[in-house]
C-alpha cells in the first residue's frame, strides 16, 4: 500500500511538472509572437533573469523549446537556459544554452552532425549546422568560451538514461550556416 501510495505521489509530481512546462512554453511562444511584432529598439534593454529570448528548433529529433535568460533550477524546469556571460542567442560569437536531459534537451539523445538547429529571435531566425557532438567532464569549461562568428553551444546531462546526477556532459556545437550567393 505504501509503494502504490509513492508510486502515485511520483507520477502526479511528475505531470505537474509536465504541465507546468507545456503551460510556460505556450505562454512564451505568445510573448515571442508580440516581442517579433514590435519594432526594435535602438539600444536593446539588458538581459534579466527570466526574460524571454528567443526559441530552439529542430524538427527531426523533435526539439522545440523557449529560450530564457538564466540557468536557474525554475529556468531550467520550464525553458532552455541562456548561459549568462556567454553571446546572446542569435548574436556573434559563442551563444551557450543549457537544458535538462530528461526535458527539453532529451531530443539531443538523437542530434547527428550536420542538422540544423533554427534559433528564432526578435530581429529573425538564424540557421546553425552541427559541426560536432562530445561528451566532457562538468569541469570542462573551455566548450562556452569565446568563439569567432555565430556560433552555439547546447549542454545538458549524460548519459541521458542516468538516474541521479549524471556524471558527464553531452555537447552540441554549431556554427551558424551561411548559404552560398
């Protein structure tokens, strides 16, 4: 009796966390929608925890996820997080997110090099290929630090069928894709 009392606890935890999420990313998409319908302003405001800014897609593996500014645990429970300190989404030079791999980031588990990761932000949509996919220690750094053009990092946990605290970190690079004139 008290297994199945546990057990019903777990799965009503975890749809509400489920809905909580899906309720956010329908919420942000809205806000997306009317950020893109207004005209930019000259000198952008900065960023704050929690803002929207923009959204991550790849339709073959699935991924679909608002972008936030932060890495919060509350981030990272409803969106994918802009690592601060690193380039913006969309802007020049090495843009990091973060996500949780049992979440919004449990796609990547399918992400093969050369897909296209769209960012869409106010000012437009930018196209990324994948360039390269590696699994490092939490310690290893160096994956968010600067980068020459547009380029974008995606990080979550590995392994991605790990119960507990992962040990590793699985990467995602991708530079922005220029088509030819």
């Amino acid at each position: 009796m008290l297994l199945a009392g546990i057990g019903v606890s777990l799965l009503t935890y975890v749809s509400y966390v489920s809905i909580e999420a899906s309720v956010y990313q329908r919420t942000a998409r809205a806000a997306l929608v009317v950020m893109a319908s207004e005209p930019a302003a000259s000198v952008p405001a900065p960023r704050q925890h929690g803002d929207v800014l923009g959204e991550i897609v790849n339709a073959r593996i699935g991924l679909r996820a608002v972008i936030t500014e932060g890495t919060s645990d509350d981030v990272l429970r409803h969106a994918v997080g802009h690592v601060p300190g690193t380039a913006g989404p969309g802007d020049s030079g090495n843009s990091a997110l973060a996500g949780h791999r049992d979440g919004l980031f449990r796609p990547l588990r399918h992400i093969e090099v050369g897909d296209i990761l769209s960012v869409m932000v106010p000012g437009g949509q930018i196209d990324y290929q994948v360039e390269w996919t590696r699994v490092v220690r939490p310690d290893e750094v160096w994956v968010m630090g600067p980068a020459t053009g547009r380029t974008l990092t995606l990080i979550t946990c590995h392994p991605f069928s790990f119960i507990g605290a992962a040990p590793d970190r699985f990467i995602v690079r991708a530079r922005e894709r220029v088509l030819p004139t």
